[in-house]
C-alpha cells in the first residue's frame, strides 16, 4: 500500500488505493473460480464414471466429493 501512496499527492491517495483494492479483489475473484474449474475438471477426468454418477450434479462435483472423500476406490488416491 505504501508504495502506491509515496509518489502521490495527498489528494489522488484514496483512488489509487480504491483502485489497487478493486484489482485485488477482481484477481483473487478468478483466480479462486478458475482453480475450481480446473479442479472439478480434473477430478471429473480422474475418478471412476461409476463413482462420479452416485455424485449429484447439482453443484460444482468437487464440493460434493468431500464426503464421500473416504468411499473413493483405493486406485483413485
């Protein structure tokens, strides 16, 4: 934060950091939503089709395999 400030003026300081929290805020969005995608991606390559079809697909398939984590056949781990 205090980098963005020093070669400021006292006046542009509250748009610089509203700025920096707004870029901030936008790359930890997508960074978060492109992880899970590739994670519901990869585990719905990975895992058994039979396993994947007892899963509801309601929801994004990863949040639903947290309970069902101790079910997963051994060749799968």
């Amino acid at each position: 934060m205090y980098p963005v400030q020093a070669p400021l003026s006292v006046t542009q300081n509250a748009p610089a950091l509203a700025f920096m929290w707004f870029l901030s805020s936008f790359a930890g969005v997508w960074g978060i939503m492109s992880g899970g995608a590739v994670v519901q991606k990869e585990l719905a390559k990975k895992l058994p089709a039979s396993f994947i079809d007892s899963v509801p697909q309601g929801t994004a398939i990863m949040y639903a395999l947290i309970p069902k984590a101790p079910y997963v056949p051994p060749a799968t781990h």
